[in-house]
C-alpha cells in the first residue's frame, strides 16, 4: 500500500441568500455566483463528503480514505469513536449579510432532535468591514419566559449580546450559546459534524422562493443557555513562530501559528490527524524524507495521524491555523448516533 501524504480536497461551495464574492476575492475559490456563503474545506458530513484533489488519491472521498487507512489517517482514538464518519467540518464562512441568530444543541439533545452529534464550534475572523458586528448570547440574563416575551414583542434584538468584530477575532461557540455573524465578515469556522442547527430570528426575510425561512423556538428552548457570561471574545497571545491557543475542548483544539521562518512540529504524542488552515501568505510543508506539499492563501491541508513530525517553511510572511483532537474516550452513545446517520 502507497504512503499517505498531506491531502487536499477540492472545497464544496455552498451558496446562501446571505453570501457574496469574498471566497472568489479573498480566498481564490472558484464560485460560479455572487451568492457563495460557505467553503467545505474538509467535510465527512453525509451528502456533502470531500474528495482528494491531490496526489495517487485524488478522487477518492474521505469517507472511503478512512475506511482502508483507519487509524493511520485519522488516529486510531478517532477512528475507534468516529468509524468512518470524519469528525469535524472546516469551513471558511463570507456573511455579505447578516446571519439568522441561531443556537446549536449539545450532543445528548442533538441524538434526541436530529439523530445526530451536536455542534460546538468557532471563528476566526478573517476580515471584517468597518463596524461590523457579531451577536453571540446576551446581554443579560434571562429566563424562558423572559425570552418568549421578547421573542412575541419582536424586541428579541435588544437582549442580545453584540460585539464589535476586526480580523484577527475569535469567538467560541459551545452548543447552547445564541448566535450569528453581521453582515461584512469573513471567517474560519472549525465544528463538529453537524448540521444541527435551530433558527431563531431571520429578520423576516425571504428565501430565493418568496417565503420565509423556518424558526425553530419550541426546540430552540431544549438548547438555548440563558446565563450571562463575563465576556464572550476570546482573549490569546500572539506569539510569532509559536502555537498560540485559541480554543480547546473535547471536540477539537485550535493554535494560530504566525511565521516568517521554518518551524518545526512534532506530534508523537498525538493520536489524531492536523488540519492546516492558511490564511495569510503561503508555505511549504516539508514531511517524510523530504517530500514536500504546499498550501497558498485560503487552501487546507489534512496531515495523516501516522505522519509525526513536520517542517513548515514560509514565502515571506504566512498565517494559519493548526487544528486537531485530544484525549477521545469510547461510549455507547457514539455507535448509536452512528448507526442512526448510516
């Protein structure tokens, strides 16, 4: 059997009511209209599976990846958990217009709701326009009732948290904290794999159809966290030629790397697949007896578990972002959400 190397996928474009141009103009994607919301870099999600595009595998789907090199591609923890199914979609998000508010449901709720995982998830802010706004949970606290009184008096805005939004801004969205990007943002999303989602408020607008689009508040009640958080803006170092911590969870881990030299990364002690996400500039990443791959501004990059040390050399500045799984634990819910997608 060849060796795995770093691969690439040939990105799935979703257009939205909500989308624009940034992809094709910021991130160098091929979008056939002026509506493209969101770029699948790597997704494992049924009905939309990514395919190799580069080296002996391309055209083959994730999904079949995994199946022949298990533990090799994804870590054997992961693919002990996940089976075949990848367990996280990478995106890069364009909000030309504002986002529903939307919440997301834990795991437990998810299984009952959708028969499927929940969705934790975060941005990175790529760029934003001037006075752009993110709303993410609220401004104070509130009770069931106290929500569905704004919801019925049309004044649900007033209570929800808004934050001033420049690139370089991260947000973590665990399942449960109301949400949505204004319009005039571009981001990186990192989630599980999940489309549950529960509209909130839409802004009454219409769909491509002429209706409007549907809300989902008697489940949204299951999921929504009412609490009050200090802040909501996750603060991090910035550290050059470091890995700078932006979110860790049980669902997924996330460093910034900014490097205007080679650095090097070992993951010996780390049973999973890396994610390379770039952002600013290009770089080259230099594996196994010197073979080399390279990414540009807006391409991902899956590194193979078995794949333990890399050197990563940038043209001139480069920015992106290292993303993989920590301490999996076996259960039995895993394989029932399984058996349920498949």
């Amino acid at each position: 059997m060849n060796q795995l190397y770093p691969l690439k996928f040939k990105p799935i474009i979703k257009d939205k009511i909500w989308g624009g141009t940034r992809l094709r103009q910021m991130l160098n994607k091929k979008c056939k209209t002026d509506k493209a919301g969101e770029s699948w870099e790597i997704s494992g999600y049924p009905g939309s599976v990514s395919r190799v595009k580069n080296g002996f595998l391309a055209g083959n789907s994730l999904e079949e990846l995994i199946e022949v090199y298990m533990g090799d591609l994804v870590g054997d923890g992961v693919f002990e958990k996940f089976g075949t199914l990848f367990p996280l979609l990478v995106k890069f998000i364009d909000a030309n217009d504002t986002l529903s508010v939307q919440v997301h449901p834990g795991d437990d709720l998810a299984r009952r709701q959708f028969e499927s995982y929940g969705k934790t998830e975060m941005w990175y802010v790529i760029a934003a326009e001037k006075d752009a706004e993110i709303i993410v949970g609220f401004n104070k606290q509130l009770s069931k009732d106290a929500f569905m009184d704004h919801m019925n008096n049309k004044t649900l805005l007033s209570v929800l948290n808004t934050e001033k939004t420049h690139p370089g801004d991260v947000f973590f969205l665990p399942a449960g904290r109301v949400h949505a990007t204004g319009g005039g943002i571009l981001v990186a999303e990192i989630q599980q794999t999940s489309d549950a989602t529960l509209r909130i408020y839409d802004y009454d607008r219409l769909d491509d159809k002429g209706n409007t689009r549907e809300l989902h508040i008697e489940k949204a009640l299951e999921a929504i966290d009412f609490k009050l958080y200090p802040a909501y803006k996750t603060r991090y170092e910035k550290k050059p030629g470091l890995p700078n911590l932006l979110a860790k969870c049980e669902y997924f881990t996330t460093n910034l790397f900014t490097i205007d030299n080679e650095i090097e990364r070992y993951y010996v002690n780390l049973d999973s697949f890396v994610i390379y996400m770039c952002l600013e500039g290009s770089f080259t990443l230099r594996y196994r007896n010197g073979a080399v791959e390279t990414a540009e501004k807006g391409e991902t990059l899956l590194l193979p578990a078995e794949i333990k040390n890399v050197a990563i050399s940038p043209k001139g500045p480069a920015k992106f972002l290292e993303v993989y799984i920590e301490g999996l634990t076996d259960g039995d819910q895993t394989n029932n959400i399984l058996e349920k997608l498949f």
